[in-house]
C-alpha cells in the first residue's frame, strides 16, 4: 500500500468508528464489537482487503492503549465513593480472577482436550472484565444501578487487568519451562503488585510536584508532559519487573483525587486519548483476526462461553464475595456483568508472539468468546437489572457552559448542589440564604435550562446550583442548602 492509501484507511477507520459510537449509545450495542466489526471488514476476509498478520505489532499497539485507557480509567476513579466498596472489589480482582482462571481453566481441559497448563493459559486470558462496555449499554438503554454496584464494578473492572495479565505471562513462562512449578508464581506476583503500588504512587506524586512547578511558554505542551509522563510510569515500572499496568492505575487514581495545575485540561485530553486508543487497538485486533478461521472454533466458542459465563464467573464471584454485604440479587447481577473486553484479546497475542499458538487456536477461541459475552450478556444487562430489581434511573453527569480550573493557588473549587425536596432553601431567594461570604451561586440549573441568578432569585426545589466555593466553607453551606 503506498503511503498515501493508508493515511487514507487510517482517516477513514478514526471517522467511521466515531460515527459508530452514535450506533453504540443509541441501541445498546457495546463500542468494542463496532470497532472490531470494523477492523475484520478492512481485513483480508473483508471488502478491504488489507492483509494484516503480525502479532508482535498488535501486542505492541494494545500494550501502550491499555497503559492509557487505565490511567484515564483511574483519572476517573472517585476515591471517597470507592471506600465501602474497595475489599469486596479488591477481593474479586484479585481472588476472583485467580478462581476465574482456574476453573474455566479446568473446563477448556475437559471440554476441549487440552493440557492443564494450556487450560489455565486459556482460563487466564479471558478472566478480566470491562465495566466501560457495561455502563454504555445502560447509558443507552437509560438504566442505572444501585448503590454500590456502580463504584464496585468500576473499581473492581478497572483493578482486575494485572492479574490477568500477571496470571497469563506466569502460564506461558510454565510452558516454555516444564521444569517450573506454579509456586514459583507466588513470589513473582508479590514482587509485581508491590512494585506496580510503589512506582505508581512515587510517579504520580513526582508528576504533580513537577507540573505545579514547571511554567512552560506553551499551553499544549503540558497534554504532551502527560503523555510521555504514562509510558514513563509503565516502562520503569515494568523495566524494574513489577506490573506497569497496576502502576498506571494506580498513578491515574492519585492523579484523579488530587489538585494540581491544569487538571481538567489533563483530563478532557486523557479522555480524548483513551478514545483514541480503543479505537486503534481494537481495529488492529479486527485486522489480525481471520473471520472464516473463526467458524473452525464457532462450536467449541460457545461451548467455553457457556461454561465461563454459567460457571467459571459466578464461582468466582460467589467465592470471592462470601464475606462481602451484597445479597443474592447483586451477586447474580455481578456474575452476569462480567463482559469480556479488549483485555482478552490483547492478552491471546502473547501466545502467539511466544510460538505458543502457531496455528492461532487460542487467538480465535478467545475472540470468539468475547464477540459472544459481548453480544449475548451486553444486550441482556438492562433485562437483568430490571429482572432482579437493582436497577436505578439513570444520573447522567451535567454539563455546564462554564468551567473553573483548581490549581494549589487557590482554596476556592467549583461544586454543584441540589436543593433537596422538603428543603428549607426551596422557596426562599438566595439573598436570606445566609451563605458564607465567600461562597458564590454562579448558575442554576432547572429543568435542563440554566439561569444566570441574582440576590432576588427564587430556589425552587430539585434546582442544582453550580457554586464557587472556598474549601473551608463546604460543611456550611451543605448544612444551609439541605437543611429540612
């Protein structure tokens, strides 16, 4: 292909999968089949035509759009929401992908022949979630969930990569080297999370020490500090032999819970990139894979996606949940939810580029059983939330036609409050409210339309006030504006 063709495909490829977002949010279709749909028709089974077989090149390509989607993943990580749920979410990150693995593993040696090694290979790859693909089949289908289902599944989705990551680079290592035995794992797993925990908080307090410091000429060189800042994260962390995955979760939650210069900025850029990344990652993956070589595994696809979804995730959320506060509803509802995602296929390239899986059984198995998780459990979430009655309406995050941006300089931070029902605001103007003086009501938001306010502006209830406030003064003026 000349150069100019493929700046052609790639302009192309970016256009059409933003254009099919649309698609995703309004039928419930999850974003990843789009683009890898999109990704297989430019193949050389497609009308595309473009022949695409190398596997070190795509494992290279989702390496680095994992690293950024986590770290956006953290970036958006509220602590202060997580704190009920961290152990159970901890716990099922990390017990429960092990229990993933093994018992699916254990099945894909029953069902399909294959060594206990390769079984739990296979039960390691495919033992992460992606909560992304869950939220956009609710937002879609206007249905939300219960508290603490939403920040537990965020959490939990967004913590449980480096296992399976961990997990499938242990199982190839045991392959290429009978002679090992699995509790040679156990130490090479301490040594990964505690290095990942370390270089991810000592790196993102040392990339806010420096930003709040540095005075670049140019605004749009602090996107691209960031930028290098993440695969920096990664690649020592992962140099020094801890999981860089787990490090750059780890820094975007610190990052995303704490004040530095051009927050917000950083944010809307890492949303953008994240985008970006999903979108290349996911093509590529649609590119590698041969779409008629999927029929050879269509049978023993859905055999191993029936045995994961009906007993390998449940096991493990039951056994990893046993102590937790969820009842049985949520419990089910958390077993079902477990969507496989761009994880598992990025993670069937690592056997490929290890000699492991010359004739990409393993590759096709795995997509297989991710396009039928996604289809078969993606388009069912809204029945089943309403089903066991978890479901919730929906709170969709509001936008406003201003913006503030917190920098340590200022003790001032822009929040939005609602007027409770019952309020005894309700009613009054702003005036008599008896706000701390520096406290300042910027805008009102009632029902979808703004009002710039005055002193002689009347609170009605439900109203959402978007208010500069000083930091000190935030107990006062919630005890003012949800007093009954």
């Amino acid at each position: 292909m000349s150069i100019e063709q493929i700046v052609i495909l790639a302009a192309v490829a970016l256009v059409a999968s933003v254009m099919l977002s649309k698609v995703s949010e309004r039928f419930g279709v999850p974003a990843l089949l789009l683009f890898l749909g999109l990704g297989m028709l430019a193949g050389s089974d497609g009308p595309g035509g473009v022949y695409f077989d190398n596997a070190r090149l795509s494992q290279a390509l989702g390496t680095v759009a994992l690293a950024y989607i986590l770290f956006a993943g953290g970036l958006e990580t509220d602590v202060r929401s997580m704190r009920t749920v961290l152990k159970s979410a901890l716990s099922l990150s990390t017990l429960g992908v092990f229990v993933t693995a093994l018992v699916t593993g254990a099945c894909a040696k029953w069902a399909l022949g294959l060594s206990w090694l390769e079984g739990f290979l296979i039960g390691s790859i495919v033992s992460s979630t992606d909560a992304a693909a869950v939220f956009a089949v609710l937002r879609s289908k206007n249905v939300g969930l219960k508290e603490p289902l939403r920040p537990f599944l965020e959490l939990e989705s967004g913590s449980n990569d480096p296992m399976a990551v961990f997990l499938t680079i242990g199982f190839i290592g045991l392959i290429k080297n009978p002679d090992r035995s699995m509790a040679s794992m156990v130490p090479l797993f301490f040594q990964q999370m505690v290095l990942g925990l370390l270089f991810g908080y000592v790196m993102s307090k040392l990339f806010i020490w420096v930003i709040n410091r540095i005075k670049l000429d140019y605004e749009g060189l602090y996107p691209v500090l960031c930028l290098g800042w993440v695969l920096l994260i990664y690649g020592f962390t992962a140099a020094a032999g801890g999981s860089g995955f787990l490090a750059v979760y780890i820094a975007g939650i610190i990052l995303g819970n704490f004040t530095f210069s051009h927050k917000k900025s950083l944010m809307r850029f890492q949303d953008g990139i994240a985008w970006l990344m999903q979108i290349v990652m996911f093509f590529t993956l649609g590119l590698l894979v041969f779409p008629k070589q999927l029929i050879a595994v269509a049978g023993q696809g859905l055999l191993m996606s029936f045995l994961l979804i009906a007993v390998g995730r449940p096991v493990s959320v039951f056994l990893g949940l046993a102590l937790s506060r969820f009842n049985l509803r949520e419990k089910l509802l958390i077993s079902w939810v477990g969507l496989r995602g761009s994880v598992p296929i990025v993670l069937a390239t690592f056997p490929l580029q290890a000699g492991l899986d010359q004739n990409h059984f393993i590759f096709n198995l795995v997509f297989f059983i991710v396009i039928t998780s996604v289809l078969l459990q993606g388009t069912t979430i809204p029945l089943f939330a309403r089903w066991l009655g978890v479901d919730a309406p929906l709170v969709r995050k509001r936008r406003y036609p201003i913006d503030f941006e917190d920098s340590e300089n200022t003790d001032m931070q822009l929040v939005d409050f609602i007027v409770p029902y019952g309020a005894k605001a309700a009613g009054q103007p702003i005036l008599k409210l008896g706000l701390p003086k520096d406290s300042l009501i910027t805008l009102v938001s009632r029902n979808e339309e703004f009002i710039m306010p005055s002193g002689e502006t009347v609170l009605e209830e439900g109203d959402v006030l978007l208010m500069l406030v000083n930091k000190t003064s935030l107990p006062a003026v919630r005890r003012i504006l949800e007093a009954r």
